[in-house]
C-alpha cells in the first residue's frame, strides 16, 4: 500500500468486512438480493454499483460548497441518476441480454440506500480523493457480499458458475450427478437470498463477537 | 375483473419485498415497533397512489418512443425513454415534498404522525421500483396504474406490519447471540417469502395445464412452473427476471 497512506488504505478496507454497507451498515439490500441468483448478474451489478458510487462520490464533494443544504437531497438525486443512466445505456449497448435481465434494478441503483447515504455521510464533508476511495471501498464491501450470495445461489441451485457446468452434467448424469447429487431448485428463488444473508451475517458475527447487537 | 385481478396480484403475488425485495432498507430500519411501521407504510401507500400514476401519465405522453406525437407530426420519431429514471426520481422527489407541504397546511395531525416519514421515502425503491415495473410491464390504462400503485402500496404495508409484529414479540424469545436483530429478522423475512409465494397459485387456480405460448405481463405463470418442475427452475427464473 505505498501508494495510500494509511488513513486512507482504511478507508478502502473497512467497508469489506468490519464496517461492510450491507451486512453492517444495513444499508443497499433492495437491489442486492434479487439479482443474485446468478453469479454474472451479480458480477455486473458490483461493477455497476462501483462505477456508480465512485463517480458520484467524486461530483458530490467537488460541488459540496456550492450545493445549499436545502435542496441537497434532489442535487444528490440528479447526480445519481445521471451516472446510472450512463452505465443503463452502456449496458443496453454492449450487453443486451444481460442489461433485460437485469431489468428495473440498474434503475434502482439510484435508490440504493448505499450511494444516498455515503454522499450524505461522506462525500459533502471531504475532498474528493478521499471521497473517491470511500465510495470505490463501500461500492466494493457490497460487491464482496454480492458476489458470496451469487456465487452460492448458482452453485448450488443449478450446479453451474458463470453458466460453466462445474459440478457436471445433470441431464445425463456425470460429475457429482453420477453419485446422485441433485440441485438444490430451492436456491434460485427469491426467498433462499435472503436466508443465505442472514446466514453470512451469523457468520460473520459469530467470528467478530464485538458486532453482536445488545 | 382485469382490476381486481391486477389489484389481488400486486398485493400478493408480486409483493414488493417478498418477490422483488423493494423497501429493504426502511423495511429492516423502521420495523423494530408496529406503530411506527403503520406510519411509514400509510405514507408509503399513499405516495405510490399518487405517483405512478402520474409516471404513467408521463411515460404515455413524454418519454415512450412515439408520445410526442400529440405536439405535432414532426415530433412523431422522438424516443426519450432512455431519460425515464431521472424523471421518474424527479416527479417522486418533488410530489413527496409537494405531499409533505400538503399535508402539513391541511392536516396537522397526519402530518404528526406521517411527517418524519415522508422525507425517507423519496429514496425507498418500493416507490421507483413501483414506477418503474408500472413502466416495463406496459401497464395500459391510468385507471390500472392508480390500482397497481395502490395494490403494490398495500402488499408493502402488510409486509412491514407483519414483520413488526413478529419482531416485537421475537424480543423474548432465546435467539442465538449473532444472529439477534439484523440476521434473525433476514431469515424470518426469508421464511415469510416463502409462505407469499404459495400465493403464486391464487390467480390461475392452481391446476390449470400451462401453455407455454401465452405471453404473461410478467412471471405469473413462470412462476407456477417453477413450483412443479425443479428442472425448469433456473430457465424459468431467467424468464421472470427478463419480463
């Protein structure tokens, strides 16, 4: 880390485990669990929400003396939804099948609690350096999370990563398959997301006893 | 019969937190009491009631490809729906600020016991979200709407009232320690989704046989496969996210 001093290395580290925007800070969680069925949709929308948060982080704390406090919120709201429509045209352009499955929620990315709270928390008190590496850190804290909740809902729900078939094939039986296992159908729908949640969020408080609430 | 069948759906069938996860944030903050929940989710019903339909409005006469042929033939090409997110956000900021100004000059005791919530709203995805299903489903009449956004409004409602009401009497009960708060409360929400998608049966009856060629406004039917086959099931939920 020679390039970052250590305050802000800090900044990019805490958000991944201890301080983490979704299992921590609860915030972000919409948009987080019902794409995450697969992991490339999942993939797609960290590096979204990344882009989005960085990007924004940085507009924010360059206007932060210009923009009157009363009017913040709808300031903030137009940044956001500027920059997300960008990344939807990007999508639409070099990704269309992935950009209909992902449907509404790219547009809900400019709802997502994360990007509203950390400009409000962050990037209207600091430069916009440290305000780049805050944003780029909670955006990826929530990736992380993403991409665990994605990365177990497509293996075990339908035996495949990415669309590859690593646990062989379950049509014609090789692989795991030959010795029975079955695909847990369970894990692709929409309530297994939040129980897997729930169970990194046991995890990780179980390890890290200081997280415990009262 | 389309309106009550659309109003039953978007209670149940497509719940906005149990199907599609909209409102988590406030949903998770403010459900640690049920009067408090009431609160947020009157003033959460009573913000889609009024803005997607207005969006619908919208949508119809400004941003689709084609809307602005009302202002003339030569404005017959125009396609500005990619602008819908920042209209949409802009009308449901400005009608929540709107609403709350409203509601503070006529009503000062609505105003007491909605007021803290209504700022909190503007950024709720269940009210985009709303907004924006209403857009990609191609709802088609304002009547529709007004019944989607009020329907969709409702199911959000009894979902946090639920979820309050259990965390109110969950505080006494022996849960494991990193588990308490933020994680049990995942899981009940997980266990609870389950139970509402049985609901998924409700409009179709259940047992009719499925035919594979009928274009559905979105997952309804896909969704009843996915309970029979478990093969089906990853295709499927690839349908419903397209839709």
């Amino acid at each position: 880390m020679g390039l970052l001093s250590k305050k802000d290395s800090k900044l990019i580290l805490d958000p991944l485990a201890d301080d983490n925007p979704i299992t921590i800070q609860v915030l972000g969680i919409c948009s987080a669990l019902a794409i995450t069925a697969q992991l490339k949709p999942s993939i797609v929308m960290a590096v979204s929400v990344i882009f989005v948060l960085g990007a924004g982080n940085v507009v924010i704390s360059l206007m932060r003396n210009i923009i009157p406090s009363k009017i913040r919120i709808i300031v903030q709201l137009v940044v956001v939804a500027t920059l997300v429509i960008i990344v939807d045209q990007v999508l639409k352009a070099y990704a269309y099948s992935l950009s209909k499955e992902l449907s509404v929620f790219i547009g809900l990315i400019i709802t997502n609690c994360i990007i509203m709270g950390r400009f409000e928390a962050f990037a209207l008190a600091n430069g916009p350096w440290r305000s780049f590496l805050d944003g780029v850190g909670n955006a990826l804290g929530y990736g992380v999370i993403l991409i665990i909740v994605g990365f177990f809902r497509e293996l075990l729900g339908s035996g495949t990563l990415l669309g590859f078939k690593v646990l062989g094939d379950s049509v014609e039986k090789t692989g795991l398959y030959a010795f029975g296992y079955e695909n847990n159908g369970f894990m692709v729908l929409p309530p297994m997301a939040l129980i897997v949640i729930g169970v990194i969020i046991w995890v990780q408080r179980s390890r890290n006893k200081d997280l415990i609430e009262d | 019969m389309e309106h009550i069948e659309l109003f039953f759906k978007s209670i149940f069938v497509d719940n906005m937190i149990f199907a599609y996860f909209l409102g988590m944030c406030s949903y998770l903050a403010v459900s640690k009491k049920v009067a408090t929940a009431v609160g947020l989710g009157a003033a959460v019903i009573f913000v889609l009631a009024i803005t997607v339909p207005l969006n619908w409005l919208l949508d119809q006469y400004i941003l689709q490809e084609g809307a602005l042929k009302w202002m003339g033939p030569e404005y017959a090409d125009y396609d500005l729906s990619f602008l819908s997110f920042i209209m949409f956000i802009a009308t449901i900021a400005t009608m929540v600020q709107l609403v709350e100004i409203v509601v503070e000059k006529f009503s000062p005791s609505l105003y007491n016991s909605l007021g803290i919530f209504l700022p909190l709203i503007a950024v709720n995805c269940a009210i985009l979200g709303g907004s924006l299903f209403m857009q990609s489903r191609e709802i088609a009449t304002l009547g529709l709407a007004l019944n989607y956004g009020i329907g969709s409004g409702i199911g959000w409602f009894l979902a946090i009232l639920a979820i309050a009401a259990i965390r109110e009497k969950i505080r006494y009960s022996n849960v494991p320690a990193p588990l308490r708060g933020l994680g049990i409360t995942f899981i009940i929400t997980g266990l609870m989704a389950i139970g509402f998608m049985s609901f998924g049966g409700m409009l179709t009856g259940g047992d009719e046989p499925i035919d594979d060629n009928v274009e559905t406004v979105d997952g309804m039917v896909n969704k009843q496969k996915e309970l029979k086959t478990s093969d089906l099931v990853v295709e499927t939920i690839n349908d419903t996210d397209t839709k």
